[in-house]
C-alpha cells in the first residue's frame, strides 16, 4: 500500500530524565484511534534514542520498550504501520554519530537491537534517524551503512528509511552548502537486500523549517519535490516524505494538495508521506497540527489531506481480501 501516514509527536519531547507523563508521553490509545478514523494508514512515531538505550552498547529500557510496543499493538489493532523514528538528529546526548563519544559501531549497536525485537514485522519501517545535520554526507552515509548491515544481519527484513544529512531537506539534496550533496553520496547506500526508500522532509516557510506560521515559500517547496521526484526517477530509487505540513491558508492548502498529488501520481518513485504533525500534548489551534482531539486544529489541512486519504478503505480492503 501506498503509506498515507502522520506523526505523531510526545515521545520526543523534553529531555533525558524526564519522568514519563511530565517531560513527555506517548500517544494514547484513543489518539491512535481518532487518527485510524480519519483514515490515516500509518503513524510514524518520534522517540529518544536515550530514552530507549540509556547506555551506548547497553540493554534497553524496559519500562521505555514496553511503551513503543504498547503504541505498535494499538497502532496494530487499527491496521496502521508504524514508523520507527529515533528522533535524534544523528546525535546522542548532544554528540555526533561518528564522533570520539558516538563511535558508527554504537549507532549499529542500537539498530540491531531495535530490529531484532520488530524483525520481520511487515507493519514495522524502521526510520534510521530523524534529520541529520551538521555531518557531512560521507561522514553519514557510513553510520547509515553500518546501520543497515546491522539490521540485515540480525536477518531483519523489514524495509528501511534512510534520510540525507543537512535536515534531509528536499530542497537541499541536490545543493552543496553543506559539502559533497546527499543526491551525489548517498547513491552509495548499500543494502544486501536493496529494500530501502531515501527518506525528505520538505517544509514551506522562508528557511524551509517549519518553525514559522506561514507559507512565504510555498512554491519553492513543491518545486523541491518535483526535483526530487526526478531525482529518484532518474536513479531508480523511492523516496518517502517523512515530515510535511503547512499553515491554513488558501495558498499553504494549495501547495499541500500539490504536493500530495506528485507523490499520488507517481507511486513507481513514491512509496507514500507521513504529515506532520499530530500527537496529544500540542497546544489548541497550533498553525500546523492536526488534531485528534474533536478537531481541536488542522481541519482544514485534514480536508485537504482527506480525498487521498478515502482511498485507504479500498486499500486495507484489498490487503484483507474484502470486497468483490
């Protein structure tokens, strides 16, 4: 199927050490449920490398596993993929992957043990990292490398993730500001299994972050997944938009549609989006977040989002063998 998913945001918030309920929390049953309803086909689910492995090399936290494979069983009972998101920007506790502190062979530690407890689950994308930045693309298309010759010889199976440094960015994957390009290196992805999708965000304000309430640059952001789409055509890989969204206004819903559709309409280069975002501890109204809570905020975005996602029916329809 054609992933029409959403973030679902908390279990990245606040920091190391946190208590669980005040610092930050996952999404609740009846969230999970809402968004099902709306008929969205995926979640993908942020989370804290720390959290999870307190320790490099280390076991994992058992009461922080028993919450993700709580939010899967409920994201499983509404038949939702989940996405995997260590949500960490190529970083633990503020250093670098790759660095003297966060040597590649932790960051392979930490993927074979996450894929080992979801290995073969085919409602399970493991997403390799969330936004690299300030790694250059060699530097990171090793740790990625190491990470997926982890997965598979754990003989997980599942399909990958695999985003590009500079904020993954799909405006910048072609540029070199940030050194060698990401459209240049991380064609040196290797997969034994060649089961993989490279992974963009794409963002419609000024400095295409997000962070605004506003869509100055909303063109440049539908021209970024234009180009991208060539760039995956020309190549022979898929892609996937992790983190997309935008505020209500007529011209923001616009691009949102437009980008929705160039992803729609070429499902040979796309395997699907994940919008962001949703998750139960954001603020009433908040510019870009779809709410699960009696439509609380995003309405206007889930309306425009809701044509594609009517096609989900047939979709788990067909999957279940229902139907004529």
């Amino acid at each position: 199927m054609t992933l029409h998913g959403i973030n679902v945001a908390g279990a990245e918030f606040g920091k190391p050490g946190d208590p669980y309920g005040q610092g930050y929390i996952y999404p609740s049953e009846d969230t999970i449920d809402s968004l099902a309803k709306d008929k969205f086909n995926a979640i993908r689910l942020p989370f804290l490398w720390e959290r999870l492995q307190p320790s490099l090399n280390g076991v994992f936290d058992p009461a922080e596993m028993a919450r993700i494979q709580a939010t899967v069983s409920d994201a499983r009972d509404n038949n939702m993929v989940v996405i995997l998101d260590p949500h960490n920007y190529a970083r633990y506790r503020g250093q670098v992957i790759g660095s003297p502190d966060v040597p590649v062979d932790a960051f392979a530690d930490f993927w074979k043990r996450l894929s080992a407890v979801f290995a073969n689950d085919d409602d399970i994308i493991f997403g390799l990292m969330n936004e690299p930045h300030d790694i250059e693309a060699p530097e990171w298309l090793t740790a990625a490398n190491a990470a997926i010759a982890a997965i598979r010889n754990i003989g997980a199976g599942n399909l990958i993730l695999v985003p590009g440094t500079a904020w993954t960015g799909a405006h910048s994957w072609e540029q070199t500001f940030y050194g060698p390009s990401n459209a240049s290196v991380m064609t040196g992805v290797v997969d034994p299994q060649d089961f993989f999708a490279f992974e963009v965000h794409q963002y419609s304000d000024a400095d295409y972050s997000g962070k605004a309430d506003d869509c100055s640059h909303i063109d440049g952001a539908v021209d970024a997944i234009k180009s991208f789409t060539d760039w995956l055509n020309a190549n022979d890989y898929q892609g996937f938009l992790g983190e997309f969204g935008t505020s209500d206004q007529i011209e923001c819903l616009r691009g949102l549609k437009q980008i929705v559709d160039i992803i729609q309409n070429d499902q040979k280069a796309w395997i699907g989006w994940a919008y962001w975002a949703s998750g139960d501890w954001w603020p009433k109204n908040a510019p870009m977040i779809i709410q699960p809570d009696l439509r609380n905020g995003g309405s206007a975005q889930l309306r425009t989002l809701q044509p594609v996602l009517a096609g989900n029916d047939m979709t788990r329809h067909a999957c279940n063998g229902e139907g004529d």
